[in-house]
C-alpha cells in the first residue's frame, strides 16, 4: 500500500509538470469569435530580440500666416480675398519662435518626452539630443507605438477657456499631476475618468470656476448654459459646465463608459492614458514634428533563432541520455522536472511582464542550469545511498542545500545589481535570475522534493 502511494504521488508530480509543459511552450487556446485564440500574455520582446522604430523629430521651422481685420482681431480660417482686403494686415509668425530655439528648450523637451516614456511603462527606449535640437528615438515596435509616439512629441498644452469669450480662465502652469482610473457611475455604469491635480492657486481657480460656469435658468425660466471649453493644444477636449462646486482641487473628466456605445472602454482607456500621459509631464516648451521613421531590424534573425533552438532541443536530448544513463528511473524523473522548471520560468516571465533582451535569454539558461546543477547533486548523491532514513535524506538534503546556495552567492549578487542598472539589458538579466532563483527554490519544495523522496526504497 505504502509503495502504491509512493508512485501515484509520483505519477501527480509528472502529470503537474506535462500540464505546466503544455500551457508554457504549447499555449492556452480558448475559442473566441469562432476561433481559438491564445490567451496567454505575449512575451515582452526587447529591441534587441523584436527590433524597433527609431525616429527623428524636427523642431517644426513652420511659418504660419496670421490675417487680423482693421480691428485687431484675428480671422479665422482665411481665404485670399482676406488677405487683400483694405485695412486687413497679414503678419507671419514662427510656430517656434526664433527666442526660444535654445539649449535649456531643446534639453528640456527631451527631459520631458523621457518622462512621459516613464509613464507611459515603456522600458526600453533610447532618447538622443543632437547639437541642432532635433530629437531622436528608439522605441520597441509593437501595437501600441503609434499611440506611445502620439504621446510623447505631442506639445500637450491645456487651457480652460470661456467658451464665449475664449478668456483662458486656467492652464497647464496649475497642475501637478494626472492620472486615468476607473470610478462607477449613478446608474451603475463603469466609467473611465481622467483625474487632473491643481497647485493651491489653481484649486482656488478651480472653485470659483464651477462657481460661475453652471446651468441656471433666465428671469423668462429658459434655461441657459454658462460653459467652459477644455482644449489641449488649440483642439477641444470637450465643452461643458459644472453641477457642483468642486473644493478638492481635483477635476475628473469623464473619457468613456460601459453604457455608451461611441467608444469602447479600450479605446477610452487608451486615450485617458494617453492624456494623462501628456499632463503629468508637463508642456513640451518647443513644438516638433516628426520627420523620419525608420524599421530597426532585430540582430536575432529567424534563422539564428532556428539554430539557437536546436542546439537547446539537442542538449536536452544529451541531457536526459546523462540522467537515464547515470541516476536509471530516477534519472529520468528528474530530467522531466527540470523541463517543468525552465516551463514554469516561462510562464512567470509572461505573467511579471519581464522584458526579455538576449541578456535575459542568457538568464534563462543560467537559471536552467542552476536547476539542472542541483538536480545532478541530489542524484548522485542520492546514488551512494540507495537505501535512505527519513533523517538520513533530511541531513544530506541540508549539506546539498548549504553547498548550492554558497555557490549561488555571487550569481544572487549579479541578479540583485543588474535589477537596479539603468541598462534595460541588465535589468532583464537581473529580474530573470531573481525569478529564476525564487521560482528553484519554491518548485524545489513542491515538485523536485516530493519526486525523489517517493524513489527511495
């Protein structure tokens, strides 16, 4: 009874590591819109491995012409006849003006589009300042890049105007910070809001503001609208006016809902991000254009990647010849467990959102072989004694453990520095060893372990 045991927790243990295999290197397919669709997150792929997009941003050297009427006032829109009207003036004005095309502009515009790439979560990137103050970037290519570089060189300026007059009542110079969430509406609808943070001085703008731009009605009973227009960078946001008085400094806008059917909550997620993006970092003090985009290709091919995986399947192969021949049944055992382990590390990487650079694909090896180290030891030294005590395993499992954990000093102190480099390459390698090291140990303990105390006789 006691040996059926022993085999059918063996027979668990391999039955948890196929599964784990499959879902890692195979996939999880569920059917959606009458097909199967993996639903396992995608890999994050440094430049390095899933090339990138590098573009060159202009300071914009436009000159636009102004066309005022013999008041003063600015004609919107204007044709030629209005331009060669008696009393009209037409006046050119820089888009950038010739005064503020300095250095502390152009360092401060790339300071700025480096935060917002810190906000926006991308990790790897390269921001460069040439000598002519045109920017240049290297952003990983993937379905979202059009919208990130939307973010970044837009100039982001944001004003609330009167609607009537066009007096700016407030602007970006108040805010402190900006955010996109989730808040729930009074008919039970999930909103996507857009919370915008005031300095002391805005607040106090702010408060009066929704004091005066309401909805009231006339000594006739009409009701009449007194509203505000939000507009960032001369495009209108919205156009609106307030039902309370807001105290707290804090303006929440309202980007999208479950109920509405003109946008969905992706795409209203995506462009409250994308605003909060631009708001949190502060205005851009140039305006750029892009003027080349460019395709970097990755420096793994597919073919080295053909190469590089069949030297990996035919080490496997050599390895389990290793452990079959040398350590029999138990050998085998522990050759299935150490594919499990380098599954599992897999799939944590998918889940943690790891950026994985050829660096880190280094890690995932070195962490292979960190398993398949330690299972070696605990073979053969499983082999010397065929026959153990409960206690007898217990003791050479500590003298095993204390050995390897020694040995992994230097690889821990390697893994704990590179994850605070500010090199995406050694981040990736550090964050893969930490997850590689964490996820041995804890794998050890629940598969590794209960595999080899049920071969022993």
């Amino acid at each position: 009874m006691k040996k059926t045991g022993r085999k059918l927790t063996i027979v668990t243990m391999l039955l948890v590591i196929l599964l784990i295999s499959i879902v890692s290197f195979g996939g999880f397919y569920v059917k959606k819109q009458n097909r199967m669709e993996n639903i396992l997150p995608d890999y994050l792929l440094g430049i390095d491995l899933n090339g990138g997009r590098q573009i060159q941003l202009k300071v914009d050297d436009t000159i636009n012409e102004v066309v005022y009427d013999k008041d003063g006032n600015v004609i919107e829109s204007p044709t030629e006849e209005d331009k060669t009207t008696e009393g009209n003036t037409v006046e050119k004005v820089a888009v950038n003006p010739e005064d503020s095309l300095t250095w502390d502009n152009f360092e401060k515009a790339k300071r700025i589009m480096e935060q917002r790439l810190k906000t926006a979560g991308i990790t790897d990137y390269t921001v460069r300042l040439a000598g002519n103050g045109d920017i240049f970037l290297l952003l990983p290519e993937y379905e979202g890049t059009d919208n990130v570089l939307s973010a970044i060189y837009t100039t982001g300026k944001f004003e609330i105007l009167d609607d009537e007059t066009n007096e700016v009542l407030l602007d970006d110079t108040s805010i402190t910070g900006a955010s996109v969430g989730y808040a729930a509406s009074s008919t039970g609808a999930t909103n996507i809001v857009l919370n915008i943070n005031f300095n002391k001085e805005g607040k106090q703008k702010l408060e009066e503001i929704s004091k005066v731009y309401v909805s009231s009605q006339n000594e006739e009973g009409e009701t009449v609208n007194k509203e505000v227009r939000l507009e960032i960078d001369g495009e209108t946001l919205l156009t609106t006016y307030f039902g309370e008085t807001i105290t707290t400094g804090q303006l929440q806008l309202t980007i999208g809902s479950s109920s509405s059917s003109s946008i969905t909550m992706e795409q209203a997620l995506l462009q409250g991000s994308n605003l909060s993006v631009l708001l949190d970092s502060g205005k851009l003090p140039l305006t750029y254009k892009i003027s080349e985009q460019k395709y970097i290709e990755s420096d793994i091919t597919a073919e080295n990647a053909s190469i590089l995986l069949y030297i990996v399947i035919g080490i496997a192969v050599l390895l389990l010849v290793y452990f079959v021949v040398r350590f029999k049944m138990r050998g085998f055992y522990l050759w299935l467990a150490s594919i499990g382990y380098v599954a599992l590390l897999l799939l944590v990487l998918r889940f943690t959102n790891v950026d994985i650079t050829i660096l880190g694909i280094l890690g995932i090896l070195l962490s292979s072989v960190l398993c398949i180290v330690f299972c070696s030891m605990l073979a053969g030294e499983m082999k010397k004694t065929e026959k153990l005590t409960q206690g007898e395993f217990k003791a050479m499992e500590k003298n095993i453990a204390i050995s390897f954990v020694m040995a992994l000093i230097p690889i821990i102190i390697l893994a704990i520095v590179s994850c605070f480099a500010n090199y995406l390459p050694l981040i990736s390698l550090g964050m893969i060893l930490f997850w590689g090291i964490l996820i041995l140990a804890i794998y050890y303990i629940l598969i590794i372990r209960n595999i080899v105390i049920n071969t022993i006789e």
